[in-house]
C-alpha cells in the first residue's frame, strides 16, 4: 500500500486510528531531515554529480530512444531512476537549508514580511502578496484530465496498439476487397486490451488523488488571522505568506508558521511528520540549525495539543514542508524495480525487433512483390501481415505469468508470516547482497533485563535479594495492606522508601521516574520477570530492576514529573524533572538522567558511593567508570547506562553536598518551554547515582540464520547505538563475527595507505604503457572474486591462510603491503567500527571498509545509518536494512529492500517493503530464497515463451513473404499460442522447485547478470525455436499433402500462381486446404510447447533428476497444461464461428498425435545436450549452455 489515509481537522483526542495517517510523511520527512544535517561540503559534491547526471537524462528523445533501442540495461535504469529520485529530494533539502525564517528574530521576521503584531497585514499587501504567491492550497500534480487520459490511451506500449489497430481496420474496410471480417475483430481485440490497460493507469491515478485528498485533510477548516488590527476568521486558502495567525487548543496550523509568541504550556503535536508520539513544546527561538528540527517553525498540518500562540505565515501552498512533501510523491515516477525493467528491456527490444521486421515485410511487398507478383498479395494482406509481426512478436502472456508468479510466491511467504507490501520486491530480494541489522529486536529478543550495577567502588549482581528483602520488612512493617485513605498510603509508602538504603533507594528513583515503560495492568499479580512491560526495551529492564527494589505501582504516586525529555540517537540521554510531593521541604524539583557514560561523564562532577554519599568525581574514579563499561560490554555482552541525578535545595542533600543552593524551576512550573530551556541548562555538575549493565539475549535461530546468509554469498552487518565492545560480543554470539582477530580504523587506514603506494606505484607504471586502474576497485574485486571461491569452504582454512600470509609481508615493501591488503580483505575478516571513527573516513577507506565479509557498525546515528546504506551501495551492493523504529526509516528508504519488524512502530511497518510479522529473522532467509527462485523460475518461463512467439510464429510470415507460401499460421492463431495456450504452463512453470540449492550460490549482480543474454537466445531460437518451426512446417506441408495432394514443391515459390485453377483446384478449395493445413500447424506448435515444457523445468539436470511426475521436485500442474491447450484447439478450430470469422478449419484427428513424436524428440535432444553439458563442464556445449 503506498497511501493512507489521514486524520482529520480535528484535536489530537478526536483522532482517528492510527493507521489512517499518511504514514508517508514520516519517512520523507525523516530523509528530509537527513539530508540537511549533513556536511554541506558532501552535499555540494552530490548535488554537482546529479545536477550533471539530470542535465544528461533529462531530454525526452534520449527516453523515447532508449524505449526503442534498450541498449542501458536494467541495472543502469534503475539507478538513473535512483538518482533522479534523490536528485529530487536532495533539491528540496537544499531549499529547506536555505531558509533563514528560524534564524531571524522575532523584529527580524516582522520586518521581513513587512507586517506588525498591533496590526498585522494591510488589504493592499495582502492583495499584492496573493498575486505574487497564490492561494494557499495543494494543488496535485496536473489537473488536466484530457492530458492524462491521452497519456492512459496512448502511452507505451499502447501508441504500438493504436497502429496495429488502425492497420487491421483499415484492412477490413476501405483497403479490404473483399472486406474480411478476421481484421475487424482482431482491430476490435485490440481496441479492448487497450481500454483494460487505460482504466488500469486510471485507477493508479485515482489512488495517487486519494494521497493528495488524505493530505489536503490535514488543513484545517478556518483559522484566526489578524488583518488591518482585526481578528477575523478566514479560510486557510486566503491566507499569505506575513499573516498574523492565532492557534489555540486543537488547531492545526494552515501553512508553514514561525512562532513569535506563545504560552509557557505550548504543546505542539508533529508526529505526522517525525513519527514520534512525543508532544514537541513550542519555542520563540531558534533550538537548532535544521528547518526541521527548530521549535519555532509549526509546519502545516501540525496541530496544538496544549496552549496557545501567536506567529507569522511564512510558506504557503506548495512551498509549504507539506507541500514540498506531496509533491515529492505525486510528480515521481512509479518506483520499478530490476525486474520489472528487465521486463520491460525485453519487451521494448521485441517490439523494436519486430518494428523492423514488420517494415521489411511491407517493403518487400510494395518494391517486389506487388509489380513482380500482382496477384499474390493485396494491399490488406500486406499491411495486415506486417502488423501482425507487432501484436504477435512479444509474448503477450509475459505479464500475466509475471503476475501471477509473484502474487503465489507473496502468498508462499506469508505462510511463513511474512508480509510482502509490494509483490516486485519479491525479486529484489533475490538479489540482496548485504543485510544490515539492527541488534536490539532484530537480532535479540528484546528482553533485556539488568543484571549488574555499580557504584562508585563496588559492582554486584543485579538480583538484589538483600534490598528486595530490606524493602519488603519495611512494608510489613508500615502495614501497607487494605488502606483506607489514597493520601495516607502514599505517605506511608514513601516511609518506607525512605528507609531503603540511600544508594538503593536514588538508584530505583533514577529508574522509575527517568523511564518510559509502563506495567501492563492485567499481568499485576504476577512475578516480575513474567509481568508484560511496554515501551523500549532498555527502559523495560529498568522498571522491572524498580520493582526488584521496591513496587512501582505504590511509588509512582508519590512522584510528579514537571518535563521529560526523551532518550534520542543524537543525544544519547532521556532527563526527567520530578518533584517528590511529600517531602518535607516543599517538594524541590529533582533533575533524573540515564544514557550513554561516554555522553553522561563529561557532565558529572560527584558520584555516590555503595552507602549513597556524593563523592567527588575525579580521574581515578573516571576511569574505574570507564574500565567496568568496557569489562562489563567486552566480557558480557552488557548495554551499560550510567544513571546520573542533581538536587536542588534539599535539607536532605545540602547537608553532604550534593544538592544545589538555587532552584532553576521555581516559578515555571507550568511553562514547558522554560522548563525545557531551565532541564538543559542543568546538564553539568551531575551526580553519579550507579552503572547499571543489561543484557538481551540472541534470539536462538539467528546463528543459523547467519550461517545460511553466510553460505549463500549474503554479508550480514550489525547497525547499532550500543557501545562496540556490546556490539561485537553479541555479533559474535549470533555469528556475525566468526574471525579471531578483528580490525579496527587503524587497520582501515592502513589499508587505504597500501592501495594510495598501490596506485602510486600503477600511476609510474603507465609511463611505461601500463594501464592504471583505482585502487580501492581493485581491492573491492579481488575480495569479491575470493569471497565467491570461498563460498563453499566451511573449514576456514582458506581464511588461516590468508591471515598467516599477512604476518609474512607485514615488513615489504609499500607494493607488497597493498597487495597483502588485498588477500587479507578477501578472506572473513571482521571489522568493527564506531560512528565518531566513521566521520574520519574518505571514499578510498569505505572501498577497504566496504571489502570487509563481517562488520559491526557501533554508536551510529540514523544520519550515520543512511550514511552506510549509500556507501554500500555506490559499490554494487544491493542492501536490505532492517529496522523497528523511527530513526530507521531514512536508512530503510535508502535501501533496496526495507525490513520491519512485526512490533516495530506503525509508521516503519508502513514505510517497509516487507515486514516480519513474526519477528522472526530467520524468515528474511525464505524471503531471499524466494526471491531467486522467482528470477530462476522467470527465466524458464522466458525461455519457454519465446521460441513460439518469436520463431515459430515469424518464420511462417518470413516464408509468405520470401518464398510465396500460402501463410501457414494466421494472425489470430498466434494471437491464441500468445496469450492463451501458453499462459497455465507459465503458471507451472513458476511453481517449479529449484534444481539445486540456490542458497549455496552467491546473489545475482544485477549489473552483471541480466534476464535475458546471448547465450539465452540461442537456446530459444537456434535450438528450441528451430526445431518447433521444422516440425510446424512439416505438418502444414504434410496436412496440404495428405488432404489435397500438393506438394512441398508445389507450394514452394507459388506465389499468385496460389489461385484459382491451380492445380486443378479452386480457389475457395486452396482456401480451405490452407486454412485446415494452418490449423494442423497451429496444434503441432501446440504439442511442441508441451515438449518445450519439460524441456524448460532445468537448465541441466535430467527429467529424470528433476522428475515431475513423483518426488520432492514433482510439479503435477505441468500436466494440466495438455488438456487445456487441446481444449482451447479445438474451441478456436472447431466452432463454425470462428472457422468463419478468424478462417480457421477443423483439425484432422491424425494431426493431434502426429506431432506427438516430435516433441519427445525436442526433450531427447535437450536431454543429450544438458548430459554433455554435465559430463563435460569446460566444453563449448557448456559455456554455451542458457
């Protein structure tokens, strides 16, 4: 599904689901997002090469002549089509990045756009800025009806349609004498498949119109402006770029607004566009450098969940965030991939193929045979033999079988609870040659639970029985059962935390309140580790350590959080201000936060030691900090927090230091946007409350899982936030990491140096006539071509080897190292690498970190994320990215295949290609195997296909025309082998099983390997082909002998001689002869494609390896194809109907078992052919071979 539909113009509480939002918006804005943050200089550089790359694929004639001559192949459109979509989207992040509306101060703005906050615009400014900029509508991307409906009518494929139906129609009346009836209905055929594949375009329209309908609900009704010092409700269609709009409670904003007053309890609701659920508050100034991101800017469609404010339009319309977004989605073209331009490539070269064949024809007629051979061939015949060439050259049931393959393999998958949101990604995924993978619930199983915590001295196991029991005396002995009052056992509750010890009870304070997982109500009686917690996984397992100390349930209401800022990729770190209500003096706000230590440390000034007194924090202390997150990540495998906290003007703290004389938030308690301003400012002079180390066990399938991907020639690569220690222990438990030694960024950049000596030395060498070639190329090649030798060496020795010729040429020269670093990058070496080190790294170091067979990617952002993606794949690699969560759709949308997971976000599952409904990961391995069973399967389909339509159904009009035959095989009996009989053997052949293990073979390089080759078309034509059209000429010669007793040598070279009287027959009897001897042709082709169809199922085994009559590879809806082929002769051949309309004749019963014998001799030569082939691996019969 590409669109959903939005919620509508009402406040956020009268919602819709869900799952009615346009979840699109989130993952383009996400991108967009992206895009802007990243370094200008990249961009600069990206956005030369596109602008060039634009500039050169922009003409229309260089489209229209690659649709008549597809000399790129499909690899090479399909990232021309990339590249004009990031060409896009890049142009648009450029125009964001240069708007100054959140810089300027709030005079600045005001001055801007030449309006007042007394008065806001005048009459005359808004009727000049209305001409100037239009109304403030989204407008789709063409609203010309006539222009679509010409381009559905007359588009593609379909201008080819319109000829051949106009050539019929002109040969039955006026060309036509007498008219023949057969080019009528044939005209009228065509006419329909051209109105199918209109009302198809049509409705994709319609679906698009239904995406713009879902965002323009997203604009409110009316909206409060401030025109000539009046407030006035208006449309939001009049509004203009410098109006003066009030939003309250419920609103929506109508356009793109900079806020320029607001109310300390702002509120704005942007999950639309960020995908989070989190409310954003309000702010007159500039919070950051990204249009995006800033809180002064309300985009259109954003709404007020709490308070109110005053601000300045400052886009409208298709300027708009909204409208740059909309418009995005309906100007690009519709997203194809590898296969269906393969497709494509195919077809448009058999219709430009048969384009000049057909014009031959004509030629050749109207320059020889019209004056040499008048009576022959009429005018009609000639144009209707030469468009017949066109309608009945591509195989017509091509898409259809293409359809119908997908559409069973999706249903395939599901059974394995995976869900396909776009059946040609299906195809993709066959050719996916890296996975990256998000550890927490993609490789986990997301039940992370603590089990270590450390303070400022001492590190202990996390069962915590000591204070479990400590707390549970307390409250035996403050009689918490059966409270009579809520306030009362409130307080008698906070007593009895009071009397935990301190450490424990500002460790579970820290957990509880800086936290945002919740208990499922319905699970409250039972133990801790089987209760169902909802939220992120990290903060799960910190609320189940809570209750470990004490139940949350009855402490939760003793607290009041004023602000929470949550956890973020960026940041690293999630704060909370709370307030504990029943302490004694008054309630001072408390600052809660947990994150990364790396992140954390630099702000900490003191630490709590195991008794719970604040100690100063100093070097020594640091680093004991550091050394237990990396002993506890390297040796455990632990995702380590470090809980931090700050008081402010405790009695209780004042007295051992750690708590602050002033209270920053008195007096804004009710204000987000000075809280939030008042949070931030407090991020230094921390106290350390503990280390706390979690753990996530690998789901159990996914070494195996890795091991398959492995075997299969598939790289399979962790993308994560954690700590690299924490990063790679767990990639080597699910066997991401295999090698013993692991690389690093020193190891990277000396590989970069050996291939800079490398082309130095190449550079010298060409002097002397040597070739030069870039370094990091050769790199990436001799790892591809050793990683496919190793494929099936499960020993490592090969990788041993390798690594012990690296110790031996550590010391050589700067030649010899660089070819060390070859060999050793070819081998399964592993790197692993961290975010900050990826920020160091120039194009020649990703060619040495892309030539890695294992890599972890550690402390990465999504802008990091999306980083490796396009890296991946600028070096042929085609990715798939898993991902469960927001910040993972811009590297999702960035790759070929994009993979959520079942309980990931709505808004990932959306923007996904496939999702795992089971969570299951190892379901991406019958996801691939599928994919390649769908391209093997197609090409057999191809190859069953083209022999019949195209040399078999060409030869018969080439010998009409050369040689003066009466045409063997009609218009419409092609038309009928095309796209009837031949369409249920397609089904089956798609069904069929592989003939070898397809996961031991490395993926398919698109670039490389295409559909279709010249070794394939020799097997269609000059075997396969070639024997159906002898064995169609031999029952047409034979059927005309035994029925009328002509001869080849009679009807050879006939010419008009073809007539009345000839041979002692009349013309209607030369017809009739013709006409039966024709449809003994047509059933011979027809028995000969049964043969053809065994002859497909494999491309070397046997029929009686892959047996389809019985065993694992049985395929018993081959045989269902005979019957209905022969059911549709005699329909087409024995109805008088047809014998009058189409002039086909009745087959002679002889001629449905005649052909019989030369199908089994069609399958006994393939089969001798793939017995050479196997027999002799290396001889031309098998370099030959398809």
């Amino acid at each position: 599904m590409e669109f959903q539909l939005s919620i509508e113009s009402r406040p956020p509480t009268m919602a819709r689901a869900k799952s009615e939002r346009p979840v699109f918006l989130a993952s383009e804005y996400r991108t967009l997002s992206v895009h802007m943050d990243e370094d200008e200089r990249q961009q600069t550089r990206r956005r030369r090469a596109r602008r060039r790359w634009h500039i050169l694929q922009s003409a229309w004639w260089r489209e229209l002549a690659n649709e008549l001559v597809p000399l790129r192949t499909a690899h090479e459109q399909h990232e021309t089509e990339e590249q004009q979509r990031n060409a896009s989207l890049a142009k648009v992040a450029r125009q964001l990045r240069n708007l100054p509306f959140h810089k300027d101060t709030i005079g600045e703005i005001y001055t801007r756009f030449h309006t007042s906050p007394a008065q806001g615009l005048e009459s005359q400014a808004i009727t000049r800025l209305r001409g100037t900029h239009g109304y403030n509508v989204l407008r789709p991307a063409s609203r010309i009806a006539v222009a679509n409906a010409i381009w559905w009518f007359f588009g593609g494929f379909n201008r080819f349609l319109w000829v051949a139906m106009v050539v019929f129609w002109l040969c039955w009346k006026p060309i036509g004498n007498p008219p023949q009836s057969g080019n009528m209905a044939l005209a009228i055929v065509i006419v329909f498949v051209i109105c199918l594949q209109a009302m198809f375009s049509a409705w994709q329209q319609w679906i698009t119109s239904r995406a713009m309908h879902s965002i323009a609900s997203m604009i409110p009704a009316e909206t409060v402006v401030l025109r000539d010092g009046v407030a006035t409700r208006v449309a939001p269609a009049e509004l203009v770029p410098g109006d003066v709009v009030y939003l309250h409670t419920g609103d929506r904003a109508p356009a793109d607004v900079r806020l320029v007053e607001v109310s300390p309890d702002l509120l704005l609701d942007r999950s639309a566009f960020s995908g989070s659920p989190e409310p954003t508050v309000g702010d007159v100034n500039c919070t950051s450098a990204n249009y995006l991101e800033t809180r002064n800017i309300v985009v259109m469609g954003a709404s007020v969940t709490q308070g109110r404010c005053r601000a300045i339009v400052v886009s409208t319309g298709d300027k708009t965030v909204l409208g740059r977004i909309s418009r995005l989605r309906t100007t690009k073209r519709h997203e194809k991939t590898i296969l269906q331009l393969e497709v494509r490539r195919l077809v448009n070269g058999l219709t430009t193929l048969s384009l000049v064949v057909g014009t031959i024809f004509v030629v050749l007629w109207a320059a020889w045979l019209r004056t040499s051979f008048p009576g022959f061939m009429s005018v009609a015949d000639a144009l209707a033999n030469g468009v017949g060439v066109l309608v009945t050259f591509v195989p017509g049931s091509l898409p259809i079988s293409l359809t119908l393959a997908l559409t069973a393999i999706a249903k395939r998958m599901q059974r394995h609870k995976v869900l396909i949101k776009n059946l040609t990604t299906v195809e993709t995924l066959g050719a996916v040659s890296a996975i990256c993978c998000e550890k927490t619930g993609t490789l986990t199983q997301r039940r992370m639970r603590a089990t270590r915590v450390a303070f400022a001295a001492e590190e202990q196991d996390m069962a915590l029985d000591e204070l479990a029991r400590d707390a549970a005396a307390v409250l035996e002995r403050n009689h918490r059962i059966h409270r009579p009052r809520a306030s009362a056992a409130v307080r008698r509750n906070m007593t009895a935390i009071k009397h935990l010890p301190r450490a424990a009870r500002r460790l579970f304070e820290t957990a509880l309140l800086c936290n945002g997982a919740r208990f499922d109500a319905l699970t409250a009686g039972m133990p801790v580790h089987e209760r169902i917690a909802v939220g992120d996984a990290t903060d799960c397992a910190l609320l189940r350590m809570a209750e470990e100390i004490f139940p949350t349930a009855d402490a939760r209401p003793a607290y009041s959080t004023l602000l929470t800022i949550p956890f973020s990729t960026r940041r690293r770190w999630m704060l909370a201000v709370c307030v504990n209500q029943l302490d004694e003096d008054g309630g001072a706000p408390f600052v809660v936060v947990k994150g990364a230590p790396e992140r954390l440390l630099p702000k900490c000034s003191t630490i709590q030691d195991a008794a719970g007194r604040a100690v100063p924090l100093d070097a020594a202390r640091r680093r004991q900090l550091e050394q237990t997150q990396h002993r506890w990540a390297a040796d455990h495998g632990c995702r380590v927090l470090l809980l931090c906290r700050r008081d402010f003007s405790s009695p209780e703290t004042a007295s051992d230091g750690a708590g602050d004389s002033e209270d920053p938030f008195v007096g804004i308690e009710d204000s987000p946007a000075l809280l939030h301003a008042a949070a931030t400012g407090c991020m230094h002079g921390l106290c350390v409350v503990g280390l706390v180390g979690m753990v996530d066990p690998p789901r159990p399938e996914i070494p195996s899982a890795v091991d398959t991907f492995r075997s299969a020639g598939i790289r399979v690569f962790m993308a994560t936030g954690d700590y690299a220690p924490t990063a790679a222990f767990v990639a080597r438990q699910c066997r991401i990491i295999t090698a013993d030694a692991v690389d690093g960024l020193e190891q990277v950049l000396e590989h970069a140096e050996g291939a800079l000596a490398a082309e130095k030395q190449e550079e010298s060498s060409e002097e002397h006539g040597g070739d030069k070639e870039d370094a990091g190329s050769q790199i990436c090649s001799a790892a591809q071509q050793q990683r496919r030798q190793q494929q099936l060496d499960s020993s490592g020795g090969a990788g041993l080897a390798a690594r012990e010729k690296e110790a031996k040429l550590r010391s050589a020269s700067a030649a010899a190292s660089a070819a060390d670093s070859q060999r050793t990058l070819a081998g399964r070496s592993a790197l692993v690498i961290s975010g900050p080190e990826l920020r160091e790294l120039q194009t020649a170091h990703w060619d040495v970190v892309a030539s890695y067979e294992e890599i972890v990617f550690a402390r990465i952002t999504p802008e990091q994320k999306l980083q490796i993606v396009e890296e991946l794949r600028a070096r042929d690699n085609y990715v798939a990215v898993t991902g469960d969560d927001v910040p993972d759709l811009p590297a999702m949308r960035a790759a070929h295949v994009g993979v959520a997971m079942g309980n990931g976000s709505e808004v990932v599952k959306e923007a996904a290609d496939m999702v795992l409904l089971d969570n299951n990961f190892a379901s991406v391995v019958v996801a691939i195997e599928s994919g390649r069973l769908v391209f093997v399967n197609l090409k057999k389909v191809i190859i069953y296909l083209l022999p019949m339509t195209n040399m078999s159904e060409i030869m018969p009009s080439l010998l009409n025309v050369v040689l003066g035959l009466p045409i063997p095989l009609s218009t419409f009996l092609m038309l009928v082998i095309n796209t009837v009989t031949d369409v249920w053997a397609s089904v089956a052949l798609i069904e069929e099983e592989p003939e070898n293990d397809i996961m031991l073979a490395p993926p398919r390089n698109p670039k490389a390997e295409g559909l279709v080759n010249t070794r394939f078309f020799l097997q269609a034509y000059g075997f396969i082909g070639l024997l159906q059209t002898l064995t169609g000429h031999t029952a047409f010669f034979l059927c005309l002998y035994l029925k009328g007793g002509i001869s080849p040598s009679q009807v050879f070279l006939a010419f008009s001689k073809w007539s009345g009287g000839y041979l002692g027959k009349s013309k209607d009897e030369l017809g009739r002869l013709v006409r039966i001897a024709g449809s003994s042709h047509f059933m011979a082709l027809v028995a000969m494609q049964w043969g053809n169809m065994f002859v497909a199922r494999t491309r070397t085994r046997s029929i009686i390896q892959q047996n389809p009559f019985w065993g694992p590879a049985r395929n018993l809806r081959l045989l269902v194809a005979i019957p209905i082929s022969i059911g549709v002769a005699l329909f087409v051949n024995e109805i008088a109907w047809f014998n009058s309309v189409f002039l086909t004749g009745r087959i002679p019963v002889e001629f449905f078992f005649i052909p019989i014998p030369f199908a089994f001799a069609l399958i006994a030569c393939d089969e001798a052919r793939k017995l050479l082939v196997r027999s002799y691996p290396t001889s031309i019969f098998a370099r030959l071979a398809w």
